[in-house]
C-alpha cells in the first residue's frame, strides 16, 4: 500500500466513510491514476479536466456514475491532500432527473416465481417484502428477524443510520423454510464461497440474481434491485401509506427525494380531475366536417 493511498484511507475512516464507499472511492482513485500512468498526487488541473471528458464522451458513462468520480477525486485532492483550489476544476456534472420505472404486482410476482432455488427465492422475496438496499439485504444477520416484534432491522444503513420494517407472515413463513435449509450461523445470506468461516454474499450477488430471475421470467424491463425497491414503495403508496411512514420505511433523507412515488403510483394518476373533462367540446363527427387540412408554407 503506498503512502498516499494510506492517508486517504485513514482520512476515510477518521470521517467514517462505510466500507462499501471506501472501497469506492480507492478504486476510481486508482482507475484515475493507472489512466495516466502516474501516481495522483503528480496530476494537475488538466488531467483532471481530461479525465472527466474522457468518462462523459469517450466512455459514455451516465452522469450519475461521473458524479461518484468526481466525489472520489474531490476527497482526494481537498480531504486528503489539502488542495482547496482543485474544488474549481472537479465540478459535478449536471444529471438529468429521470423518473424510475416500476414492476407491476403481476411482474414482480413472475419473478419472484422464476428464481432457480430457495436461496433466491428467499432473496427476492426480502428484496421486494422490505425494499432494503442490495447492500442491507448482502448485509442481513439472523439476529436482525424479530419474530416476536414482526420487524427486521436495517443495521449501519445508509448514511450509519438504523431502522425497523414490518416483517410480513408470508415473508416470515419463507424466511423459516430458508434457514431450515440453509441453516445459515450469522449472515441470512452467507456467501457459498468461504467454506471455512461464514461471510455475507456481495451486493453483485444480489444485483445478478434479479437480472436472472427477470431473463427467465420473460420481464424485458432492465430489473435491478433498486428498481424492486421503488416498486414496493410505489405500492405501498398506492395502498394508501403515507409519505412519511414511505421516507421511514426506505432510509430517506429528505420527504422531497419519497415524493417522487406520487409521480409513479397509477392510483394517484387517475385521481387527477383533468380540465379537459370541463370543456364544452362539439362531438367528433361535427369536428370533421368543417376540418380543412392547413395548407402547408
């Protein structure tokens, strides 16, 4: 380990930084350096300016992805290395705010159905049942199912910050089955790769089961974790929660970042009055006889 990817970590871990950003951030730091050849304490302002243009235009990364780079680049420079004026030339790049699609109940329940075996399914049903982050889910112990509550606990989420859900009787029913099976020691979910002492599964783990599960469940949408979890929360919302128990529910912030349910949920769609419906119109057949074609300029 070099020195100066030492003090970056000691920065990190002095700020504490959760590991899943930590090893982020090192390794786009490292990807930046191995770009140039050179180690990033050598590198100035036009690299900088290069490297940002070259993940835009010739790598085509989206912008939300390039904004991860330059926080990574900015810790570097301003945190760990005290070069203030380097702020002016890693600028986040603007992204465009698109609204997430959504899996219907039809969908999500032919995915759950077309996961290849128990651990899967037990997987998907967690995923959607609680709409925790691939993350939280890699990260789930034994001891976070409270049966006698009816809640599981998010331990460390987002931002260090824990949390309760509500435990369903039909995921608590899988759940049982899972570890009569599995008979799983610390982690809900233990990785069948460390045979000698039990370590939790990757969050890829959970991102390649869901994109399985919908190739074999014929589901053409792009289905990720993330996308499961804003299905649920859309559901939730239209079954009547409300945003408030939705921001609990999911780790939120801000009310403002759950609001965007409202622009997802059909229910909330079609209780719109719409004005047209107001307008005193001439019926369709009366329309097309005095319709005339505009002659073109």
């Amino acid at each position: 380990m070099t020195n100066l990817r030492k003090m970056m970590l000691e920065e990190l871990e002095r700020r504490n930084y959760s590991e899943c950003t930590t090893r982020r951030y090192l390794r786009f730091v490292e990807r930046f350096a191995q770009h140039f050849g050179k180690p990033p304490d050598k590198l100035g302002p036009d690299h900088l300016r290069t490297y940002q243009a070259y993940l835009l235009k010739v790598r085509k990364l989206d912008p939300g992805t390039v904004e991860n780079h330059v926080a990574a680049l900015r810790f570097l420079f301003i945190r760990t290395l005290h070069r203030h004026e380097f702020r002016q030339f890693l600028p986040y790049p603007k992204t465009r705010r698109k609204l997430p699609k959504i899996l219907s109940l039809e969908e999500v329940a032919r995915l759950i159905d077309a996961s290849s075996g128990l651990f899967e399914r037990t997987l998907l049903m967690v995923l959607y049942g609680t709409g925790m982050r691939r993350s939280e889910i890699a990260r789930l112990k034994i001891a976070d199912i409270d049966s006698q509550r009816m809640v599981i606990h998010v331990v460390n989420g987002k931002g260090g910050k824990d949390r309760d859900l509500p435990l369903s009787p039909t995921l608590l029913e899988t759940l049982r089955a899972h570890w009569r099976w599995l008979k799983p020691q610390t982690y809900l979910f233990p990785s069948r790769m460390h045979r000698d002492s039990e370590q939790p599964i990757t969050d890829k783990i959970v991102w390649r089961t869901c994109s399985e599960a919908a190739r074999r469940a014929g589901i053409r949408k792009r289905v990720t974790p993330h996308l499961v979890r804003h299905s649920w929360a859309t559901h939730l919302l239209e079954a009547g929660t409300d945003l408030r128990t939705i921001q609990l529910l999911l780790g939120h912030e801000d009310l403002e970042v759950t609001a965007r349910y409202l622009h997802l949920s059909d229910h909330h769609l079609h209780q719109v009055a719409n004005p047209i419906e107001e307008l005193k119109l001439s019926n369709v057949d009366q329309s097309r006889r005095s319709y005339h074609r505009p002659r073109r300029p």
